[in-house]
C-alpha cells in the first residue's frame, strides 16, 4: 500500500500534468475549432437541412416550389426577326432567387428549332414577371412556337425586404403607320434612390392576346422624382392594341 507521502506526490504531479494540459489545450483546440456556420456542410445550429433553413440565408430546397412558367411566345419584330417572351410566377412567398440561367428555344411548324436566346435574370418572391429577349434573328424561316425553360437550378434565398411601388403614369401610345412608340413616367415614391430597374412593356389585343412587347431600362431613379420611359417598335402592329401593360422589376433578393 502507497503511503501518504507517495500518494501526496502523484497528486501533486497529477495536478501539474492537468494545469499543463489545460493551459496547451486551449490554444490547440482554439486554432483547429470551427464554430457551426451556414457554409460548413454540416446541419447544426438550428438549420432545417445542411447548410439551409433556420439562421441560414439560404432555404432548403424542400421548402419551396419550383417557379412556374405560364406562357410563352413569339412576336414578330419584321421578317426574320422575333422577340421573345415568358411569363413566370414565383409561389415562394418569402424566397427568391438573386440569380438564374434560362433559354428561349423558337421551334417552326415542323418541329425544328429555329433559334435559341439564353440569358440570366432573379426572381423576386411572391411575383409575376415577365421575361424578355428581343431581335432574335431567324432567317427565311418562320417560329410559331416557343419554349421556355431556366437551365440552372433556383438558389433560393431568403427575402425580408418587400417590393417597391414603382407606379406607372401618363401612359401614351401612338402609331403613325411607320414606328410606333410608347412613352410613360415611371415614379419613385420612396426616400431612398431606386437602381437597375428593368421595365417590360407588353401590348394586348381585344381578345387579350399579347401582341407586341419591349424592354428598357432605369439605372438610377431618384427619391420622389419621376423619369420617362420610352418604348419602340420598327414597324407598325398588325392589330389594333386595346389594352397596355408597363411592369417595372427591380431585385430586391441582394438588397
């Protein structure tokens, strides 16, 4: 049996090893520890999924639905050259997407493929939107049905912030046999500036149909003030329009 002495001296040394170990530790455990974040590959903290959900910006895919595309079409321009656009819809009512690939396939009466536009836009959450893509040329043959699809996969992120009112004002269109054109005050009701917002005007028919569409484009619209926007088309329309449609997007997803 130890004696008192003996036991007193590994006590002794077994403290002296655990002050030791203790003052060494710390450091190596603070260099080599990684706190839980929202881009370890871990699901921790209080995420829904790895890296998605919870205090995570991202939202897990198996919270949201896919946007969906309500229409698309072509629009003649003049011979051999058409626009192209699609109407989407974003369900997700607190998820958007700051950035996303799509193409438009034009296929003619037969089945082949005409031309293809790829481009890239956002989707806002809780939104209707418009996509455009003009002067796409197609030579001597003729579109009559078009194809959208987005070809990368959404990231949904989430959104807090809320659209803002861009009201449309002083809409006038004319057309006199040649070009004709349409011009429209946009305004800005907030105290903050508004930047790169994208306006897409669509034009319909008495039966509703969408008969010609354009784009432009604010790149900086300041507090309480108004800008004119201005559309125009190469050639006169076929059809009489009876309805007009002028929606401004601005991305509020990396806002």
């Amino acid at each position: 049996m130890a004696s008192w002495a003996a036991k007193r001296r590994l006590l002794y040394i077994a403290g002296i090893i655990g002050f030791f170990l203790l003052v060494f530790s710390y450091p190596i455990f603070s260099i080599f520890y990684e706190p839980p974040s929202c881009t370890d590959g871990i699901q921790n903290q209080d995420e829904t999924g790895i890296d998605c959900g919870g205090t995570c910006e991202a939202v897990c895919e198996a919270e949201t639905v896919d946007p969906i595309v309500l229409w698309s079409q072509e629009l003649e321009v003049k011979p051999g050259q058409y626009d192209a656009v699609a109407h989407i819809e974003n369900p997700n009512i607190g998820a958007g997407v700051s950035t996303i690939n799509y193409s438009f396939k034009l296929y003619d009466e037969s089945g082949i493929l005409v031309a293809e536009r790829e481009g890239e836009t956002f989707i806002n959450p809780n939104e209707r939107a418009t996509i455009f893509e003009g002067a796409i040329n197609t030579g001597k043959r003729v579109p009559v049905r078009t194809f959208f699809e987005f070809t990368t996969e959404p990231r949904w992120t989430k959104v807090e912030v809320s659209r803002p009112i861009l009201p449309i004002t002083n809409q006038v269109f004319t057309d006199d046999g040649i070009k004709p054109k349409l011009k429209a005050e946009l305004g800005n009701e907030l105290l903050d500036a508004i930047d790169d917002i994208t306006i897409v005007a669509l034009i319909f028919d008495e039966d509703d149909n969408v008969i010609a569409a354009s784009k432009t484009g604010v790149d900086r619209l300041k507090p309480q003030s108004s800008k004119t926007i201005s559309f125009i088309w190469p050639q006169t329309l076929k059809t009489e329009p009876t309805r007009i449609e002028i929606v401004p997007r601005v991305n509020i997803v990396d806002l």
